[in-house]
C-alpha cells in the first residue's frame, strides 16, 4: 500500500517575511564579495566591477523591500497577540464569573444537602421508636404524632428549597448541579412519604383522637 503524502505545513506570512528577507541578506552578501573579488586591471574586469556593483545596489534595494514587508508581518503579528491577548483576559473574566457563580450554587446545595442528612437521620429516629401497642393511652403517642407532622413540613420545605435550587442551577446552564439537586428533592419527598405513612400508622392505632 503506498505511503500517503503528507501535506506540506503552510507557513504564516511573518515567517514568509523573515525567510524572504533573510535569503535575499545572503544573495546581497555574495553580490558584494563577487564585486569586491572583481579585477580592476583591465576593462573587461572593470565593466564586471560595474555590474556587479549595479547588482549589489539593486539588491539592497530589495532588502529594504524585504526588511519594510517583515516589518509589516511584525507589525500584524503583533496586533494578532494583541488580539489573543484581549481573548484570553475576557475569557479569564469568563471562568471567574462562572465559577464564582458555581460557588455560590454549591453552598446552597451542600446546605440543602446538610439540611436533608438531619432530617432523614431524625426520621430514622423516630421510625425506630415506633414500637405502639393498641392499648398505648393517647397522649403517649400525640408527640411522636406532633413530631412526624414537624418533620413532614420541613422535609416539604427543604424539598422545594431543592427544587428552586435545581431550577437556579438549570439557568445558569449547570445542568450536573440541577440533576443533582433534582435528586435530592426526589430523596426528600420518598422521606417524607415514608414519614406520612408512619404518621398514618400511629393515627391508626388511635382512632379517637382527631388528628389535622
């Protein structure tokens, strides 16, 4: 199978420049060691002097040419830096901004986070005292009721603080903060399910007592 042939890499105009102006320094060298080489002992060596002397005059000519075109490759080098220079400052604002932003959307995440680790270790806590015989007098189980509805609300309330949270999250187009936000919410609201069913239960078990 033949060997692909590989494209040349292109050149920038600032290194055209340089090469341009460097090669035509070098043939200007050589012209002016061939004049300086020239005999003058004859007439023919004196008209090769001259024309080698005309050679090295329009060469140099050519330098300045080549020098005035390197110094307009420079020149727009310099402005395309410059320009990158400007790219890169607002994009450092950029990544600053954002990420102060996340900052912020983090804390309040991990303050739900926080916020939701107590709730369901105090619901795990009162599931546990959940050991009710039918003859249980009423107000030893009004408490635990009280407390289940307390918890309930405030799971209801953390909920939506996720909720809002995600909703934040999900406009500044932090979507992996949203969905972990929406997740917390969803844990939240299985919690306080679970804790309504609990308070069901215990309701249950007293039917006397009217319970809002």
């Amino acid at each position: 199978m033949p060997a692909r042939s590989r494209k040349p890499a292109e050149t920038s105009p600032l290194v055209e420049a340089a090469q341009a102006f460097d090669e035509t320094l070098a043939r200007f060298g050589a012209l002016v060691d061939a004049a300086a080489r020239a005999p003058l002992d004859s007439s023919e060596g004196l008209a090769r002097a001259a024309g080698a002397l005309q050679k090295v005059a329009a060469c140099e000519e050519e330098i300045q040419q080549r020098a005035q075109a390197l110094s307009a490759a420079l020149s727009a080098a310099r402005q395309a830096q410059e320009g990158h220079a400007r790219d890169v400052a607002a994009r450092a604002l950029e990544v600053q901004r954002r990420s102060e932003a996340y900052a912020a959307l983090l804390q309040r995440f991990e303050g739900v986070g926080q916020e939701a680790a107590a709730l369901n270790a105090g619901a795990q806590q009162l599931a546990a005292a959940n050991k009710i015989e039918r003859q249980m007098p009423p107000e030893a189980l009004s408490p635990l009721l009280t407390q289940l509805a307390e918890l309930a609300a405030r799971m209801e309330s953390v909920a939506a603080a996720a909720e809002t949270l995600a909703g934040d999250a999900r406009a500044a187009r932090f979507d992996d903060l949203a969905g972990k936000a929406d997740a917390l919410r969803q844990q939240l609201l299985a919690a306080r399910n679970r804790v309504g069913l609990l308070k069901e239960a215990l309701t249950q078990a007293i039917p006397r007592i009217t319970w809002s």
